[in-house]
C-alpha cells in the first residue's frame, strides 16, 4: 500500500439514523486509494450519496484495506453496515 496521500478529494458521504444524518465521508486519493473520514462512529452507515461509482471501488481495491472497501460493498449491495 502506497502511504503516500498528496491530494484527497471527498467524493461521496455515508448517511444512516433515522434523521439521515452524514456519519462519514468518504475520500478518493490521488493514490486511487479510498478512505473514510468518520464523524459519527456511534451510527453505522446505512446508504452512499451519491452512489460510489462500481468502477471506482474496483480499481481501489488493490491499494486500499479489505476493511473499507468490505464496508462499501456492502453499502453499494444496499446492505447496512455491522
């Protein structure tokens, strides 16, 4: 894995409560890697807006950890997270 991130972009939030509420963002690095910014650990995520591109995830995979992109498949298959 590349630990080198010069540039993130946010590409998408993770929404879930009852209230709809952004629990974390998820970020796209110029590495292809995705990452998550929690800002809700006390609510799991529930839905993607606006939906990850099938595309992107795939070419993540390789350089990002099971753990996340475990959580985004899940999301994109419409399953809430664990």
């Amino acid at each position: 894995m590349n630990t080198r991130r010069d540039e993130g972009t946010a590409i998408a939030r993770l929404v879930g409560g009852a209230a709809n509420l952004t629990v974390g963002w998820i970020y796209l690095w110029n590495t292809l890697e995705l990452g998550i910014l929690w800002l809700r650990r006390d609510l799991a995520p529930e839905r993607i807006e606006p939906p990850l591109d099938t595309e992107v995830l795939e070419r993540a995979k390789s350089v990002t950890t099971d753990e996340i992109t475990a959580l985004l498949d899940r999301l994109i298959a419409g399953g809430a997270s664990k």
